[in-house]
C-alpha cells in the first residue's frame, strides 16, 4: 500500500544572538530564546562573580546591533550600566568568554577561571526538603512550560520556595545555562539573593555550569531531571550543594549532601568515576 505525505505547519522554538554589553563595552555573545534578556543579563553577570548585590545593576537598554540601519531595533544587543563597585572582568578575561546555548561556559580558558568565588555559603543552609515535595518539582515544571508544550525544544528552570512549595519563578530557554541565568537574574532584580531555602529545578542534567551559577545565587538544593556530570557532583560536594539526578516521579538520587532530604526511599550518594 502506498504511503500518503502530508504538509503541516510547525512551532520552531527562536534562537538568535544576543551581544551583552557592559557600559558600552562588548563583554559576551549567547545564543539564547529572546525573551526576559534583562534577567539573562543580570544572571550572567552574578554567575561570573561581577554583580552580588541588586543595586550594583543600575539598568540595561537594549540596542540594535551592527548593520541593522534604517532606525530597525533588533533588540538583540543588550547594554547594561552597573554600579562603581562592581567588579568588572579584565579585558583578558572579558575576552575568554565564548558561549553558546549549547554550552554555556565551555570556551572559559581554563577550569579555574570558572570556579568563581561565592559571596554565599550555601553550606550553612539548614533547609530541608522530603522526596515526597521533590518529586512533585518535574510536573510542576513541565505544568509551567508554555512554549516547551508549543514547540518541544525549550530547557526550563525554576526556582521554588523550599519551605511552602511555592513555585517563585520560571524561565525558558533554547540553553539551559540562560535559562538557569534568567532565575537568577530575576531573583537579583526582586532583591532575593542570597537564595537561602530554595530548591532550583531543571528540565535537563546537571552540568558543572549550573551548579556553579547554584553556588554564586546561593542556591542550597539543585535537582534536575536527568544526570549529573562528574564535574557537578565534584563542585556539589565541595560547596555544600545538595545536588538530586534522575528526579523522575518517587525515584531520585541524591549525589551530594543528602541531609536535606527527608524521607526518602533510599539515598544514592553518587560515586565519581
């Protein structure tokens, strides 16, 4: 029997550039789904260890790049203005940034230039949270999803209030390094950080990336969906992170600082190899 072709019309998730700039000066280019670029810009720059506090990011405006002429705005350069006391990157440093949102971090120089500094000690967190509220975190994520549901090809990350449940906030993104930026972007600009008695939930695994940016917002708990890398769990236990893979309805595992979580059917503290 012959087979019959149809032609139907599809929702692509969008990825285009977006130049962050830093008083006028090119700082990073990222790939990333337009939309809450402010809180993308505001996270990367807490992730790199250049903004602690909300009022060292006085504001951004976004631009069009080069090129676009005739008074288009493409919105897809971002300047951002910060305070005097922001600890601006060299221009060494500033150069070694190359992202992508399939990478994040990736094209840092080296290993230690990615282990920033904390100002947060996520280790003194005494937040607990039961596998029962953990492994309600994937539904309540993928619940929020809208354009995930449209499109399919969206990363998402949210932070919740570790004590009530609440869902605080959710962001989308084609990287999930952006979309992890984009909470904590937002949480600088409310004024949250640090993120004491939180937990951070992604849709994907658990890179050394997304634990650092944890680390830097002051993230006690990250829980993802898929596994972990070696490099994560290694950061996890050294900075005091509780770090959950594999969070798939009643079933997880608990690589890292396990102690925050009560009640579980088992605990698997992972082994790196």
């Amino acid at each position: 029997m012959a087979q019959s072709n149809s032609t139907r019309v599809d929702v692509l998730a969008v990825e285009e550039p977006l130049e962050l700039r830093v008083g006028g000066s090119p700082l990073v280019v990222t790939m990333r789904t337009p939309g809450n670029d402010v809180d993308l810009a505001a996270g990367f720059l807490v992730s790199e260890g250049i903004v602690r506090r909300r009022d060292q990011f006085v504001g951004a405006i976004a631009c069009g790049g080069p090129g676009t002429g005739g008074g288009q705005n493409t919105y897809n350069v971002l300047d951002v203005t910060l305070a005097a006391d922001a600890e601006l990157p060299s221009r060494e440093h500033a150069r070694s940034f190359s992202m992508t949102s399939a990478c994040g971090v990736c094209g840092k120089a080296s290993i230690d230039a990615v282990s920033t500094v904390s100002s947060f000690d996520v280790a003194a967190d005494d937040v607990e949270v039961s596998a029962d509220d953990l492994s309600r975190l994937p539904d309540a994520l993928r619940a929020e999803q809208t354009v995930f549901a449209k499109t399919g090809g969206l990363h998402a990350a949210a932070l919740f209030d570790a004590d009530s449940g609440e869902l605080l906030v959710l962001r989308e993104d084609v990287g999930r390094h952006n979309a992890v930026d984009k909470v904590v972007g937002w949480a600088l600009r409310e004024n949250l950080l640090p993120l004491r008695r939180t937990v951070l939930a992604v849709s994907g695994r658990a890179s050394f990336a997304l634990v650092q940016k944890a680390v830097m917002a002051g993230i006690p708990m990250l829980a993802a969906v898929s596994a972990p890398s070696s490099l994560a769990v290694e950061l996890a236990r050294d900075s005091g992170v509780t770090l959950v893979g594999f969070l798939r309805g009643r079933t997880m595992n608990v690589y890292t600082h396990p102690r925050r979580v009560a009640n579980p059917i088992a605990v698997s503290e992972g082994a790196v190899s």
